[in-house]
C-alpha cells in the first residue's frame, strides 16, 4: 500500500480494566491478517518517564523490547498476537512527553513562547503518535490511550486525538471506544446508561465515537444495540459486543463474528477481505485439545497478582499448545517457602519456575526451592534473579561456601557470586540504566540450550543490573554448574545448566518477552516437554 497510514484510536470509558489491550492487539490481528501492516502504541497518562520505576503491584510486569525500552505489559499482548517487535516508540508516557517538551523549553527551542498544554504537550503527542506511521513501516496505526475518560490526566490525549482526528480526516482517523455494559440482576437486564454517559464524556471533550466495543457477561441482543447506536451517534453494526472469553487468544475471531474489523476499514475507505487465520486457528486447535496436562509451580513474591508475571504465563501457553499439553501453573510465594514445608509445596510439580525480581524479600525461599528440585531431579527453569538464586544455592550447598550471595541482597558477603557489573558502579539513577534490550548470546556445543535453540547465536532481552562472577567461574564448573551461553563481546555468564540433572537450567535474559503465537518461545517450549517426561516417568 502506498497512501497515507490510517489511524485508529482506543479509549476506554466506565471502568478501567475492561481491556483495551487485548481489543487492540486482536483487532490489529484482524487487519494483519488482511495484509494490513499493522502495529499498535499505547500512551500511558502517569507521570513516570518509563514502567521501569513502578512496583508490579502498581501495573503488573514492565515489558522489555528489543531495543531496551521499559514498557507496559501491553506490549507484550501486541508481540504475542502480531508477532511483530516493538519498541519504544510503542510505549509513551506523560512523564516522557512533559520531559521532551522541559529539555526543549531548556534549549531554548520555544523561541521565548510561553510553553503550554496546548498547543506544547498537545503537539508532542501528535508527534509521538505518528513516529511509527510516518516511518513507512505501517498501513495502520492503532494507538491505546491508557486510563478512562473524564480521568483528568487523560484530557491532553483526549484533545491529541481531537486534533489529529481534524488534521487527518475523517477517511484516515478514526475512534473505538471501549465501555462496559453491566447486567443488573435484580432487574434482570443488560444496562446501557454507563455507556451513553461514557461516550457523552468523551463528546465533552469533542471527540465523537465511530465505534463502540461493549464488554459484557450477557449477549447483546438487537434491541439493547439499536439503543445504543441511537443514543451514540453510531451505526448499528458499529455496536460491537465483547463478551467474557475463556483466553484471551478467541478475542479475534469473537471480533471477526461481530464485525469489528469490517466496520473498521470501511470507515477508512479500505478494502476488507476475509482474514487469514489459519495459523492462529491451527495454535486455537492445540490449545484446546490437549492430550496431557502438566503442573509447574512458578515461585516468585507478586504470584497474587496475575499481571506480574504476565509473558511468563503467556509463555506457558504457547508452549502448551505446542506440546498438545495444558500447562497448569501453580503460583508459590516464595516468602513463606521454608526448609520445613518445601517437600509438601514442591514435591507433587512436574517443574519449577523460579521469577525474576529484584530485593531481599523472597530470596532463601526460591534459594530452598532451587535446592529441592536440584536434589529431587524435578525440571528447573531460573530465570534472571531466578538463574542467579540457582548460582547462589549451588555455591553455598555444593561448594560450601558459606553465606555465598548477590552483592545485591548482601554487599559484605564473603562469597559474591553474583556481583554488580563494573559499568554499574557508578550508576546512581535507577530509571533506564539497567543492562537493557537485547543481547547476543554464544551457545556452548552439546548444552541442552544448544539443542533447543535453531541458531548458535541468539539474541535475547535482558533487564538485570546484577550478573554471574566470573571470578568464581572455574570453581562452580568444577562442581558439576557449567556455563552455557556467554556474551560473545564481554564474556558475561548468560546461561548455567547442570548436566547431571535432567533438565536444570538458568538463564540471565528473559525468554518469556519473546514468545508469541506463531513463536513459542524454544525455551518454554523445551521446559513443557521436560516436565511431561518427568511426569511419565513418575
Ligand atoms: N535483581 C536482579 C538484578 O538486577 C535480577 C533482575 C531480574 O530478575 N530481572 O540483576
């Protein structure tokens, strides 16, 4: 395609966590699958530069790109249905914005004007918007905008999107808007007032909705869509029921029966054909006829919260699929793991996941979960704090070295097997500076990672300040914890694996960022197939 990009924008009214994300990554799908080169942005109003600063709590997991951007886990719902990398362009905050547009005001780039939200930040979003479309790269653009509306915060993308809707044209621009429509049971009907006020919020702020995506626990019949439209202001068939799926991964073809992605390239004077989804629909077919079933525990200290560890549980899934096997992972805390409970919690899994993280609290539980699942031949996949517990175990319980740790938890530790990077010394602020973004990784003949990754140099994400001491190095392989994978420039210890155990292995990098629907990640898929072994043989 030649003309211009089209851009599509996604609000969100009534209530937050009605997924946003998910709608725009299965519409994105949907386009793609026409041969629409489709990507999606999402624009975060906190005032955080980045998600790399934010507690999981806070947001669940920061997502990591290829080229080191700390993003929100949005993204990573984006990289698994289109199968596409990111990056930060992806990803804008207001913190970004207002810092781009205070270092402009500081270079005197105004001229002498007095800087304002608008036309200054206004005019800065517009421009972030259409970085990725003016790139060449894309047909469509589909831009999220984070929060709700009427959120205060909200207002300059809320007027961004105004603008650009004016500026473009209506053939080029168009707007979704996500509401909730509750089922009052008392009465016993479906509501559509939350709507009608949501989109009247959003008119407020002169944005008119082409399209509404209605999420709900009932079916949307005619006549609740007729009233709606009427209402609104938007064709019937621009009504767009979004009821409660069981994965994430029926989204796009409950989109494609509604229509979604037919009213949408009409709107932009685009042709529709009927999408090609058989790949999608061949992963649909494993993942919902499983022949077996495994149980991993996956111990970390936000297994509470769902969205902590997001692209680890999304990883689980593609390597189930591709395995045919359902993957029921068992969250454990790894606070109250202790010497005493650990055989009870751990000993019925068919694999271990030990998390990534970062602090104190935490650590000697997943350090007495390395240590079972060592001893007790059950599969183990560390994962950057995760791989550098399994070090720390290994060389206190093998080697003896005693209170052996990372400089991170305990800085006088006489043993630091796991110590700050010398280009980290000097680091003092914490947003953006840790080792980031992808990194090449040289495998070692004959290691179980050599056997499961197609190529002998990959590229993984990271995102970690901490790393393997190579002063340690020849000891620790001595004892039986070898080395796997090195960074072909520094020599950084990327992977350890423990050959005389059937599947025992850590890595500094975060696979899960890069395991989609088309490419399960090799590492998953490869752990998934270890625990079903584990679990014939019991
Ligand atoms: N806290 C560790 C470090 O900074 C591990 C980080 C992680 O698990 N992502 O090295």
């Amino acid at each position: 395609m030649t003309t211009d990009p089209k851009y599509i924008f996604v609000t969100g009214g009534v209530s937050s966590s009605l997924g946003k994300g998910i709608i725009a990554a299965s519409l994105a799908k949907l386009l793609q699958a026409q041969g629409y080169r489709t990507t999606i942005q999402k624009l975060d109003p906190y005032i955080n530069v980045d998600p790399g600063t934010l507690n999981p709590y806070e947001h669940g997991e920061c997502y990591v790109t290829d080229d080191g951007a700390e993003t929100d886990l949005d993204l990573g719902h984006y990289e698994r249905f289109l199968n596409v990398p990111t990056s930060q362009a992806n990803n804008v905050t207001t913190g970004r914005i207002y810092q781009s547009v205070i270092d402009k005001e500081r270079r005197g780039e105004f001229l002498g004007k007095t800087v304002q939200v608008i036309p200054h930040i206004t005019d800065e979003i517009k421009n972030r918007i259409q970085i990725l479309g003016n790139s060449g790269e894309y047909d469509i653009v589909i831009t999220e905008i984070g929060g709700t509306v009427g959120d205060i915060e909200s207002l300059p993308y809320i007027e961004s999107v105004r603008q650009l809707k004016w500026d473009l044209g209506p053939e080029n621009a168009l707007v979704i808007h996500l509401t909730l429509v509750p089922f009052l049971s008392a009465a016993g009907e479906l509501k559509t007032k939350p709507t009608q006020h949501s989109v009247k919020t959003l008119m407020e702020s002169g944005v008119q909705a082409d399209v509404l995506v209605c999420r709900t626990e009932h079916e949307l019949n005619d006549g609740i869509k007729v009233k709606l439209a009427r209402f609104c202001n938007v064709k019937k068939e621009a009504v767009i029921q979004s009821i409660d799926a069981s994965t994430i991964y029926d989204v796009p073809n409950m989109m494609l029966d509604e229509g979604l992605d037919k009213v949408v390239l009409e709107k932009l004077g685009l042709p529709s054909i009927a999408p090609d989804l058989k790949q999608w629909n061949q992963f649909l077919g494993r993942l919902n006829n499983p022949k077996n079933e495994v149980t991993i525990g996956l111990i970390g200290k936000y297994v509470e919260l769902q969205d902590s560890y997001k692209s680890i549980l999304e990883a689980f899934i593609h390597a189930g699929a591709e395995n045919e096997i359902t993957v029921n992972v068992e969250a454990i805390h790894s606070e109250y793991l202790t010497d005493g409970n650990i055989k009870f919690k751990l000993q019925h899994l068919d694999g271990v996941l030990v998390a990534p993280g970062f602090g104190e609290r935490g650590i000697e539980g997943k350090i007495e979960a390395v240590k079972f699942v060592r001893e007790n031949n059950i599969p183990f996949l560390g994962i950057c704090l995760g791989m550098q517990m399994a070090v720390i175990e290994f060389a206190r319980n093998v080697l003896h070295l005693e209170n052996a740790s990372s400089t991170e938890m305990d800085e006088g530790t006489p043993h630091p097997v796991i110590d700050l990077m010398e280009s980290q010394k000097d680091v003092v602020d914490k947003g953006g500076t840790m080792r980031l973004g992808s990194w090449d990784c040289d495998l070692e003949d004959g290691s179980i990672v050599s056997n499961t990754y197609d190529d002998q140099i990959i590229k993984e994400r990271h995102r970690h300040r901490y790393e393997f001491n190579n002063a340690y190095k020849k000891q620790l392989e001595k004892a039986g914890l070898k080395a796997t994978g090195y960074n072909p420039e520094t020599g950084l210890v990327e992977i350890i694996e423990l050959p005389s155990h059937p599947w025992f292995v850590g890595v500094q990098y975060h696979p899960e960022y890069k395991s989609t629907v088309a490419n399960p990640h090799p590492l998953f898929v490869a752990f998934v197939g270890a625990a079903l072994k584990h679990k014939l043989k019991k």
